[in-house]
C-alpha cells in the first residue's frame, strides 16, 4: 500500500472538478469503488472509498451517506442535477467531476494511492 492519501490530496493531484467541496477533505481514501447500481453500492461500497459512478442523483448522495463514503466521484463528466447539487451543499458531502470514464477514473485513484 502506498502512502495515505486523504480526499483533498485526491484534489491536488487530478483535475477533477469539485462539484460540491464538503466537509471531510481530511479523510482518507483506502480504495475506489465503482458501481452505477445503488442497491449493490449499498451493500458492497466499502467505507471510506472513492465512489466512481454516473448516477449524479439525490438517490446516490444517500446512499453514499448510508455507506460512509469518502467521496463520490462523477465520471464522463457528469454533474449533479439540480436537487442533488443542493442536498450536497446541505449534507456537506464532497462530490468531484472527472472528465474520465469511470474505469480510468478508478484506475487513477487506485495508482494514487498505492504509489
């Protein structure tokens, strides 16, 4: 395992967008995750672990919420809409954009993590 790498680290090191910056930018990251199917990301997302996904909906903010996420990560360039932009702001979630689809965006954060 490389070195621990914490949400705002994740920031510096891409040019993912924040979406919406949140309240934990000192968490660590122990390892993407990726999935588009919220009741699997419910049972499966490990705590703490990047969430790569496309579903930028209110539905995805609670359940990462519910599984303790560090973050979530928007891949292909997908943004929030607009209920979703405003339960982030409320809930202080940290929700980042990459351009990226979302096995390339998995794949950066897992190099990142374990350089």
């Amino acid at each position: 395992m490389g070195f621990v790498m914490t949400v705002n680290d994740l920031i510096k090191n891409t040019n993912f967008t924040v979406i919406n910056p949140g309240n934990n930018l000192d968490i660590s990251i122990n390892k993407p995750f990726c999935c588009d199917l919220l009741s699997i990301a419910m049972s499966k997302a490990p705590a703490n672990s990047a969430w790569i996904t496309v579903m930028g909906n209110v539905n995805t903010l609670a359940v990462a919420v519910l599984v303790d996420v560090a973050c979530i990560i928007l891949a292909d360039g997908v943004t929030l809409d607009l209920t979703a932009m405003e339960k982030a702001k409320q809930q202080d979630i940290t929700v980042l954009q990459s351009s990226m689809p979302i096995f390339e965006t998995a794949l950066l954060v897992h190099e990142l993590i374990n350089a």
